[in-house]
C-alpha cells in the first residue's frame, strides 16, 4: 500500500468555527461551494471524490496541528469538531484525522 496524502490542519490562533471552517477548506482544498458548517463539514470528510489530488487513491490522513487553545477557548466547538472527525473517519476508511500532540 502507498503512503497517504498527509495534509495539516493548523489551528494556532484560530478565531472561532469560522475561521476552523475557513481553514479546513483551504488545507483539504475543498470547493468553493463548501458550506463551511459541521454537516458539509462530515460530507466533505468523508466524501474522496472532493479530496486532494491522489488522495481518494492512497487515503487521506488529516493531522490537526496546534488545536489546544481553540479547545480551551471554543469547547463547544471544539467537542462537535471531535465528534464530526470520529464520524466522518468510521464512514470512510480512507480518511484518518490525527491529533498532533506536540
């Protein structure tokens, strides 16, 4: 098996749901019609067809990078953010999200 498509989610200084949104369609470049809230979000995870180049081929492995201080500052967020990263990845066996703990 090929390695995946590794792609970074980096939420160091990230303003709200908002701007995570923002910042998961630029990483994952994802179409302008994303609609940028948790459902197209989980769609969008779990959908290879709108992945980065190659990746519907090899897997995607998202790594969330710097993400503590918007847990801290956004919980509720930030628990919904979880819950669409564990489901959107037990949907599509290609798609791994990675906490990075660095």
């Amino acid at each position: 098996m090929t390695d995946p498509c590794v792609v970074t989610l980096d939420l160091g200084g990230a303003t709200g749901k908002a701007d995570l949104m923002d910042r998961v369609a630029r990483a994952l470049t994802l179409p302008d019609w994303f609609g940028r809230n948790w459902d197209a979000l989980a769609d969008s995870l779990a959908d290879p067809t709108v992945w980065p180049p190659g990746a519907a081929e090899r897997g995607l492995l998202v790594v969330v990078g710097d993400w503590r201080e918007y847990a801290t500052a956004h919980p509720h967020e930030w628990t919904v953010a979880l819950e669409v990263f564990t489901d959107a990845s037990a949907r599509e066996p290609l798609l791994t999200v990675a906490l990075a703990v660095v």
